[in-house]
C-alpha cells in the first residue's frame, strides 16, 4: 500500500482559558499527542465522551486550528507549517460535513446556489456545467434535482444534512471530517444518512474521520475506530476487534454502557459501570489520564503516561497490556 | 387485576391541537394507553410524533396556543382532562387543582439538566421549595429529607453540595438533583422527557440504573419517553411506539422486540445499528414524519410504508389486540372487518361536513 491519504503525528492543541491577569495562566490540553494513520477509502471513527477533544482534533487535521507541535501528512504532504495560501488547493480535497443540518446552512442562499458555490471559489467548469453538476450531485445525495431554486427551510433536517454532504461533494474531495453528522437527526433517518455515506464512499474511494458519540452509528461506517479520553487516544483498532474485545478498562466501560435494544440481552445488570465523571480537561491527572476512575489503577499508572503498545491486532496505551 | 398492579393513570383519546398561524396543528389525535403501579412505561417515537405533548397535556402544561380539544384523563380516580373547561372560574379551579398533583402525585424530570434548574438559586432551595409546598413541614425537616434524597441518589457529601448553585454540577450530577426533586414527596408516578438524551453514554448507563433502582425501590410508576430503543428495552416493561400524534403500536416489551406488528416498529427496529455485523447497508425508513398540517383522512405511516394498500390512503385503520397487553393500527390486521370500518368513518365525515 502507497501512502497513507491522512498521517497525523504526536498532534498537540491546547486553548487558553481566560482568567484574571493575575491568575496562572492555564490551558485545556483539547488534544494531546496523538498520532495514526488513514489509507484510501477507509473511515476512522473517533469516539469519546463529551469533552475529550474529538472534534477538535477533526478541526485541527483540517487546519481550521494550528495545530501547536506534531505534523498532519496529507498523502505524504506535510501541511502543518503551511500559509492560508498554500492550503488552498489542499483544501478542495479536505472537506467537513457539519453536525447541525440547521446551523450550518445559509438560509437566503437557494439549495442550487448552495452546492455551486465551493466550485465557483475554485473555479470549476463554466456556469452552465456547474448547474448540471449541481442537479448530477443532487441525484447522488438523494435530493430531487427539481428542488433547486428552494431554500434550505422548507427541507428538513435530513434532507438538510444530505445538502451539506451534496455540498462537500462538489469539489471531488480525498477525505472528509464528518463531525457528529447524525447525532441531529431521528433514528429512522440516520441509518438512511449513514447509507449514503457508505455509498459514496464505495463509489469514489473517499477517506473518512467520523467524529460522534453515537457509539452503534459509528461501529456500522468505520473500519478503525480511534477511542479518546481526555484529549489522548487511548485504543485504536480495527472496529470489530475493539467492539467484541475492547482491551482498555475505559472502552470496556464505553462499549458496554450502550444500551442494547434487545430484551433478550443481559441488560445493565452485568454492566461495567464507570465511577463519576470525566475530570476537568484544565487539571488533567498527572500520569494516565484514566487513572482516577480506573478499577485496574497502580502507581505506576499515577506517575506516567503509558505509550501506545501494540496488543492483540490493535493499540492500546495501558499500563495493562505493556510488553 | 390484581392488587400490585392496579390501574394509576388512565388516558382515554386523548386529542390536542395547536393553533399556529400556519392553520391548526393536530399534534396528539385520539391517543389511549393505562399505565399500572409499579410499572415503568416507555414512549418511543420521532420528533414531531406527539410523545411530549401527550405527557405536557398529562400535566395541563401546554403551551398557551395548545389546547386538549378531547378526551379524558383519569389519575388515581380524579378526572385530570381540561377538555370542556371554557369558563375562566372554571380553568382557575382546575389550575389550582393541578398544582397540587404536579410534583405531589406526579414527578417530571426533563431533558436539559442544564437549563431546568435555576442558576440563580441555590440547590438546596431549589430541592426543599416543593418539599415545603407539598408535605406542609418545617425548613428544618424539608433540608433534612433533601439531605437524604441526594444521599440516596448518590451525591457525595450533600450537606455542602445544597449550598452549591447549579453551575458547580456536572450535567449528570444535575439529573441526579433533578431525579431527586422529583421524587422528593414521594409521588406515584414519574415523568421522565428524555432524561439521559442530553448525558455521555457512560453517565447515560449510571442515571438509567438510578431511575430503575429508585423506581423498584419507591414502588413508583414511571413513564420515560425517549427515542431511543435501547433505553426502554433495559429499563421498560411496556412499550407504546407513536408516529406522527398516533399511538401505531403498544405491548409488553418482549411483545414488541420478539413479535412486532406495526410496519413502522419494523422499520425502526430494523434501523438500529447492531453492534456486531458486517458493513452491509442498513435498514431504513425511506421518506420523512409527516407535516401534521397536512393531515389526510387515511393512515398516517402510508406514505413512508412498504406495505401501503390503497384503503391505507382513504381510511384510518383500526385497532387491532393481540393480547392483553399487545395492540396495533394498522389495515394489515384488521382487513376482514374492513366494510364496517370504511362505513363507519364516511358516515363520521358526512356528519362533520355536514
């Protein structure tokens, strides 16, 4: 295999917390050295609680953040150090579909305005093929090419997000973030969205980063799923191995807190319950970030950040499953 | 019936309307279900399928252009509809009347953690505020009986926390707090509007097992409405399925996973992501909810319905019991008495236009 579509190595954001002058200054360390590879035509799912810096590390691989140390490889490109200027034409392969369908429209521009704009920032065909490329993209998304002159309020929600996916699709992308892209919409209709995500993936070969908390959404597209707590990745694997095996204790937590719609099932009872809650991203605990919720806790784990170690087909950085 | 399980909150076609200046909204049409002591029922439908207005006109809590145009609800044995309250002395006997069984008789805990509780306030005030209203008892044993409650509900050291406001919590602590007020005066039925939709799947599972545990413990009924199907088939021992204001399909849930009726609990449940399998495309309802502006005379599901017949488009189907618990609407089932049904409706139609 050629050169992996996405390389990120030992990627680093933090973001200041505003506090008085006189106070330390402190910051939310958003995402924290982390690194992994993405081949053509594969997704990597990214899954985590709130707050544990999946979305920004979706941002910062586009380069909507600068990213503060490591190096993002754009099919062996590094993009890290480059100006406005020079992503230009590397963001027409890099592109993001939103979570809010509803937000993330302008309501006075038509759907048909919409789709054409990203290929007249770019340039793309003349005006009359840019229509016909629009009703062509359209039909892909499953929109009917008739309703071109409407706006986005009289569409709803998943016809909204299937517009933001038709307008992604315009300038032909290699890879794609998709930050939260069902979690607005109803049951019925997500499984519809994760169809013709898969299909579109199937037919032109895209890469994609999935980012969501919707842990069965993510397990049906993704071929890899990165798993993330506080900022760090903490397993990353193939998805059927890390669902039926999860080897570290938080996404042994995470997969099995998903409620399972089947009554025949166990249920909560046999069910990893995890202790309290995430702690504060500004005072990450020293050492694993896990650590203080972690049954399998030692001093070890208190003292240092364990590696990511290869385990079983997969990576995991747990003090468990070092060689 | 026996003496465990005896009817608590009955609602008997229940029908609300919204006037909006878009033309009349018909949100909730004609709606029925019972729930028992001791039993936790779960209301599972998309947005726009009437599953919180139905519980909103439970608790007479409908916005002000809302209005239950009929039907009746019997909690606990007092009439709780405001259906036919025209008069103003009327509507104020019954607001008062309300007042005393919103969080006496029955708890609501709601979705937004974040936004239900006042940030102004104290939570301590804010938990012991209905305990004194409703159990007519000193400051004194209201902070006592708020002090056990967060105890219970597994908030460490709560003496402090009641002194804390809502912006110190996290958003599970703050549905802890709010489960807790709910069931501060020891109501017999709880409302829970999407009470984990907001929270972490991690917290998700710690507040599903609070509700279960309390709600065993207390001998309370509950009723939790939610979306997703996972939710109520670990905590729920009835399921109702609502599409576009309509009850479609209601059962046990072992009835409703293991022998579904409805086209529509097919396609949801079809649409679930299984954990294990292959990247096979998913099963999925094809169209959107309908516009409940636009209501036709037939079945609401039909056109998002793989199995529509032509008399599904005309006339509404009618409901059809599989068992004590299990019943569904749908033309599927109930085609042999099909001439009555289709007579019944034109003569109605008739009467309404004429």
């Amino acid at each position: 295999m050629g050169e992996p579509v996405i390389r990120v190595e030992h990627l680093k954001k933090s973001f200041r917390v505003k506090g008085s002058f006189l106070e330390k200054k402190q910051y939310v360390r958003a995402v924290n050295d982390v690194s992994f590879s993405i081949e053509k035509g594969e997704t990597l799912g990214i899954v985590g609680e709130s707050g544990c810096g999946k979305s920004t590390l979706g941002r910062t691989i586009l380069k909507i953040y600068q990213p503060e140390e490591g190096h993002i490889y754009f099919e062996g490109t590094d993009l890290t150090d480059l100006s406005e200027k020079q992503m230009h034409p590397y963001r027409k392969k890099m592109q993001m579909i939103f979570q809010d369908p509803y937000a993330s429209l302008n309501p006075r521009f038509t759907v048909g305005e919409m789709i054409a704009e990203p290929m007249e920032i770019y340039r793309m065909y003349g005006r009359k093929e840019r229509m016909e490329r629009v009703r062509e993209l359209m039909e892909v998304v499953g929109l009917k090419p008739d309703h071109i002159q409407r706006y986005p309020h009289e569409f709803s929600g998943g016809q909204r997000q299937r517009i933001g996916i038709a307008r992604t699709l315009a300038l032909n992308p290699e890879f794609i973030v998709c930050d939260e892209p069902f979690s607005a919409l109803d049951v019925s209709i997500q499984a519809q969205i994760i169809n013709l995500l898969e299909k579109i993936q199937d037919e032109q070969k895209i890469s994609y980063i999935v980012v969501a908390h919707n842990l069965n959404a993510v397990r049906h597209i993704s071929h890899n799923i990165g798993v993330m707590y506080l900022g760090r990745l903490v397993e990353i694997g193939p998805a059927a191995k890390i669902y039926s095996e999860p080897l570290h204790p938080y996404t042994k937590a995470l997969i099995s807190s998903i409620p399972a719609a089947d009554p025949n099932s166990a249920g909560m009872m046999d069910r990893v319950l995890l202790e309290g809650e995430v702690p504060s991203p500004i005072n990450v605990p020293a050492g694993c970030p896990f650590s203080t919720r972690c049954k399998y806790c030692t001093e070890k784990c208190r003292e240092r950040m364990p590696e990511l170690a290869e385990a079983d087909g997969r990576k995991v950085a747990c003090v468990l499953f070092q060689s | 019936m026996d003496s465990l399980h005896r009817e608590l909150l009955k609602v008997e076609n229940l029908t609300v309307d919204f006037s909006t200046k878009q033309g009349t909204v018909h949100a909730v049409r004609g709606v029925s279900f019972q729930i028992n002591t001791r039993e936790i029922i779960g209301i599972v439908g998309e947005s726009g399928s009437g599953k919180s207005v139905s519980m909103l006109a439970v608790m007479n809590l409908l916005a002000g252009n809302g209005q239950i145009v009929r039907g009746s609800i019997r909690f606990d044995g007092q009439e709780l509809s405001a259906a036919g309250k025209k008069t103003k002395a009327e509507k104020r006997t019954h607001e008062k009347m309300m007042r005393d069984i919103r969080g006496r008789e029955i708890g609501m805990v709601f979705q937004d953690p974040m936004t239900y509780l006042n940030p102004v306030l104290k939570i301590g005030t804010q938990m012991t505020e209905g305990i004194r209203k409703h159990m007519k008892c000193s400051r004194a044993e209201a902070h006592q009986r708020a002090v056990k409650l967060l105890e219970q509900v597994g908030i460490p050291s709560p003496e402090q926390r009641l002194k804390q406001y809502p912006y110190e919590f996290s958003g599970g602590m703050r549905q802890r707090i709010i489960i807790a007020a709910a069931l501060a005066c020891e109501p017999k039925l709880l409302i829970a509007d999407e009470p984990t939709t907001a929270l972490d799947v991690t917290v998700q599972a710690q507040i599903l097992k609070l509700i279960e545990q309390s709600v065993k413990g207390m001998g309370v009924s509950a009723l939790v409405i939610t979306h997703d199907l996972g939710v109520v088939a670990e905590l729920c021992d009835k399921i109702i399925i609502m599409y576009g204001g309509e009850i479609v399909e209601q059962g046990t849930v072992k009835e409703i996973f293991n022998e579904t009726k409805h086209p529509y609990t097919k396609g949801l449940l079809e649409s679930i992501e299984k954990v294990e399998g292959e990247r096979t495309p998913l099963h999925y309802i094809p169209g959107t909810p309908p516009n409940l502006l636009l209501m036709n005379h037939g079945c609401t599901f039909c056109n998002r319905c793989d199995k529509a017949m032509k008399i599904c488009r005309e006339y509404k189907p009618a409901v059809t019991v599989f068992s004590e618990e299990h019943s569904c609407s749908c033309w599927l089932y109930c085609r042999d008495n099909a001439q009555q049904l289709v007579e019944e409706q034109e003569k109605e139609r008739r009467d309404s236009h004429g």
